[in-house]
C-alpha cells in the first residue's frame, strides 16, 4: 500500500511503451517522476505471454531495422531486433514468390536504377524459393499441382524492375518530402503511383495491411508511405524475446521505485492524480500516457480515434514448414490470415529448443471460429497438413491499432495545458514508433514548461507497491 499522499515532479499515468520511455526522458533530465499502472505488469498492448515454454505477442507489430526511433531512444540501447529474410515471400496460386528485397541487401544491391532493378529481380527470379512441399489431400476432392503464371503476383520481369526503382526511390525520400505530399487514402494513392496493378495487388495491397493492421487500406497516405519507407529502407524484424522488451528495457532503465503497477487511476488534474486505492499524488504536472479510451476517460473531451482489430494465432507443430524466417504473405487473399511467419526461426528465443512457433496474424472483428480457419487457410499458404497442430494461444485485441484516416495529424498535441500532458500511438503514427515519437514530444514539452534543471521537489522513500 502506497502512502495517502506522496509528492512528486510528474505523474506518468500508464506504464506502456509511451509512458516509460517518456518517464525515462523526464528523470535523465533531473526530474523526480513516478509511474503509475493498473495492470500488475507493464507494456500494456506491447505485452508477451508465457505458455508452455514459449513467448507469444498479445498483437506482434512489425518492426523494422530501419526505424530511428528503435536506435536513438533512451532505455533502448540494448534492444535486439531479428530479422526475417530479405523482403517478403508472397502465396500466390500454390507458389511462393520472394518480393521486396530491400536496398542494401546482397541481392539488391546496384538497383539504384531501373536497369539496376531490373538486373535484381532476374536474379532473384532464377534463385530458388522455399514453397509448399506438397499439395494438402482433402477426402473426396483431386489434388493438383498449379500452373505457373510467369511472374504472378508481381508481374513481368519489368514489373518488378518498376517496383524495385520505385521502393528505391522511396528510401532515398526525406520523412519532410513524404509528409508534404498531397494526403487521401493508402488504397487510393496506390493506383495513382503508376505501378502496374498486379504489382499493387499481389504485393503492395497485402504488405501494407500487414504493416498497418488495415485490410482496407483506408489509412492515410503519408503513415502508408513511412511505413513502406521504412520497409524500403531495412529489414523487417522483432524484437528478440518478444514484444514486451522494449517496456522491460524501458522500465529498468528508471530509477528504482518509480514504476508502480496495481495502481488505478481514477481522476487527473494539472496538479494531482487520484487512485482507487492508494490515495493521492501531488505534483507539478500530470501525463496520461493510456490507450486512447482510457485517456479520455480522464481526460474529457480528448478524441477517441476508430480502432483496426487485430487476433493472433499462436501454433506449435514437431515439423516446422519449409519457409525458413520468411514473413510469408497471401497475394490472392484466399482465407483470413494477413500475415504469418514461422516466428522461432526468426527468433529462436520464443519456442522451446526443438519446438516450432507459427504466428498468424488475422485483421477484422474476431469470429468463433477463427482457430479452425486460419488452419484452413495456412494449410493452403505453407502446403502442409496443419490438423495436428497444437493451438498454443488465440488472442484477439479490439482496440490493437488506432485508425489513421485521412485527414491524420502525424503531431497531434501533446500539451493539453499547463501541467496537463497526454502521449501515446493515438497521438502520432498509431505505431510503436509513434508511441515513442510522442513521448519524446511531451517530455520535451513538460521539461519546457517546468524550467528546472534540479528536482522540484525531495520525494521520500516509496513504500510497498510492485515495483517493476
């Protein structure tokens, strides 16, 4: 039980990914903070689950090698990111097909032009691909072998040259350029690139629901275009150990006792927080760093965006399918699952030694059915019989990606009013990046307006409350 009453500079209400890594900003710059959670463990929607020996993300956001903010944040220094294989392996028509190989990779490198690009993609077109060992048998029904469709789902050989100059472009482009071009939806400015359309849909259509949670693509075209930046950019990757370690990271790199968990807030001021049991906290200033309803709920009148479910599929199978550490995507769109990967080969740390961790990931509202047909549908997408895999977990988060519909500040305010602050993805790209660009603006506008170089005040030592 915390003290009645406990004094401090700021009050960081909410121990996610925006909260710590803005409480680590604010006490590196002399400012005594405390951090306060309702749940008993931090990282909110950026949390892992134990089950079984494995380690399984309750939503799992695609990161890439390529975000700033993973490198330059304060906390984060020794956060390891794994990398999938180059590009991503598209399912298209029984066949899999490697698309996207980034600027900087072996394969890739000297496309800095079409002709370039074009010199890539035939190199890669002749490199052999992992696909499906065999077609899957279904009682009663004739098993073939498809057809090849010569370049499907990315088009002729100068399709992909197009493409390939046309990511490469896109990773040469400032953060400024993109966010200064004319703004509609992702759908939209895709067939208005001059792209052919079976590269729009067959890769790009697919990639970016992946990237943005949004099967629609009805997000802006400016989070669309950083977002592919960054996949042009580098290499998609997670987080080694799981999704919970950048708020591990974040959360010991505090000063001891300055996470408190088990701790419900129920209402906020510019000078003091309330809680449901553990009294008051008095303080020069207050940061709701919660999901979006939360900080409406203490903070009236904040706007609530939309929200893009998201429900992970976590399985395990003695035999893992042959697609290596591929983020593996489905260009004809034939089931449910948006995105899956045979997680342990990317990370070994996530399954037991000798087991395998397949992580589907499924956009929309859930169903009840979803485990039986997203088996359907993987078994068609890595070509193996899956009715013997176990289901380790299925996980669906309602309010998993806040929506980003045009028009969308990217710099939406973090400074409500004097000593009354707000942060999180909500406020800026609806990404971890975006939680960690919004924290670093309202720390930067609280160390503005508290002007000091020292502690406001001495905090005494906290009693007990779980300290993380």
């Amino acid at each position: 039980m915390l003290e009645p009453t406990y004094q401090a500079d700021v009050v960081v209400v909410g121990a996610g990914v925006a909260g710590l890594s803005a409480a680590r900003r604010l006490t590196s710059a002399g400012v005594s903070t405390v951090v306060l959670e309702a749940a008993h463990e931090v990282g909110g929607r950026t949390a892992t689950e134990k089950v079984d020996g494995f380690r399984l993300d309750r939503v799992g956001r695609l990161l890439s090698t390529a975000c700033a903010e993973l490198h330059v944040t304060p906390g984060l220094e020794d956060l390891v990111l794994r990398p999938f294989a180059p590009g991503v392996l598209l399912h298209s028509d029984g066949r899999h097909h490697r698309a996207g190989v980034q600027p900087g990779s072996r394969r890739a490198r000297g496309a800095q032009s079409a002709r370039g690009a074009l010199h890539a993609v035939r190199a890669l077109a002749s490199t052999p691909l992992p696909g499906p060992r065999r077609p899957v048998a279904v009682p009663g029904r004739q098993v073939s072998v498809p057809r090849s469709r010569g370049g499907a789902p990315l088009g002729t050989a100068l399709d992909q040259a197009r493409l390939g100059a046309a990511l490469n472009r896109l990773a040469g482009t400032s953060v400024e350029r993109l966010l200064a071009r004319p703004e509609t939806t992702a759908a939209e400015a895709l067939h208005g690139r001059g792209l052919p359309a079976r590269t729009v849909d067959g890769f790009l259509r697919p990639l970016l629901a992946a990237l943005l949670c949004d099967p629609e693509l009805t997000t802006s075209s400016r989070s669309a275009d950083l977002a592919l930046r960054d996949f042009a950019s580098g290499r998609l990757c997670l987080p080694a150990g799981g999704a919970e370690a950048l708020p591990q990271l974040l959360a010991r790199s505090l000063p001891p006792g300055t996470v408190h968990t088990g701790v419900r807030v129920t209402s906020v001021s510019t000078t003091s927080v309330a809680t449901a049991e553990h009294g008051e906290f008095r303080c020069a200033a207050v940061l709701v760093a919660t999901g979006a309803r939360d900080a409406a709920a203490l903070l009236p009148g904040l706007r609530v965006p939309d929200f893009h479910p998201v429900t992970v599929v976590h399985h395990t199978t003695d035999e893992p399918p042959g697609t290596d550490a591929s983020l593996l995507l489905d260009a004809d769109r034939g089931g449910p699952v948006a995105h899956t990967a045979v997680v342990s080969a990317v990370d070994p740390s996530r399954a037991p030694a000798g087991r395998t961790l397949v992580t589907s990931t499924v956009l929309g509202p859930a169903t009840a059915d979803t485990d039986a047909a997203v088996r359907t549908h993987l078994a068609r997408l890595y070509g193996v019989p899956t009715t013997r895999w176990e289901t380790l977990a299925v996980r669906h988060t309602a309010d998993a990606v806040p929506a980003m519909r045009p028009p969308h500040d990217l710099r939406r305010p973090v400074r409500l009013l004097a000593g009354l602050y707000v942060c999180g993805d909500h406020r800026d790209s609806g990404a971890v990046q975006g939680a960690l660009r919004s924290a670093e603006r309202a720390a930067t506008a609280l160390l503005t307006d508290l002007g000091v170089r020292r502690p406001m005040h001495t905090a005494d030592p906290l009693p007990t409350a779980r300290a993380a």
